[in-house]
C-alpha cells in the first residue's frame, strides 16, 4: 500500500470526481467511494477504492484509458 500523505504531509489524494468532470462535463460520472470513516486504519485492506457510474456507458472505454494514464492509478477496470 503507498503512504497516504507526501514528504511534506500533505494528503496524496487523486480527486476522481473533479477529474470526470472535466474530462466528461459536470453530470457525466457519479462517483462513489465507500468508505468515509476519517478514521481508515481498519479499511486498510480496501485501498482507495471508488466506483464510478457514468452518464453514457459509452465513454467507459475512453474513461478507461485516461484513469490508467493518471499517475497514482494502480488498476481501472470496467463492470464487463
């Protein structure tokens, strides 16, 4: 697992929603992170997991290949 904060403590957080907005316009992705307890010492194991749902299912592929270009993006998978 990588540290969640850089060398000067700043949090290491991609902001996957603001990014599909801008890639897709504000209303084309819905992101879902499961897990907001501020206290994620005992959600280790799940990572920085997120789900997103997009507007045109269409785009998934497009979507895809710009999230595994993202550096701090280990894996982006579609639901098929």
């Amino acid at each position: 697992m990588k540290a969640k904060h850089d060398a000067s403590g700043e949090p290491d957080v991609i902001y996957l929603q603001s990014r599909l907005d801008e890639w897709l316009g504000e209303g084309g992705a819905r992101v879902i992170l499961p897990i907001t307890d501020p206290y994620v010492v005992h959600h280790g194991a799940l990572g920085g997991f997120a789900t997103a749902y997009l507007a045109d299912p269409a785009r998934a592929g497009e979507v895809l290949a710009r999230l595994s270009e993202v550096d701090g993006i280990e894996c982006a998978l579609t639901r098929a």
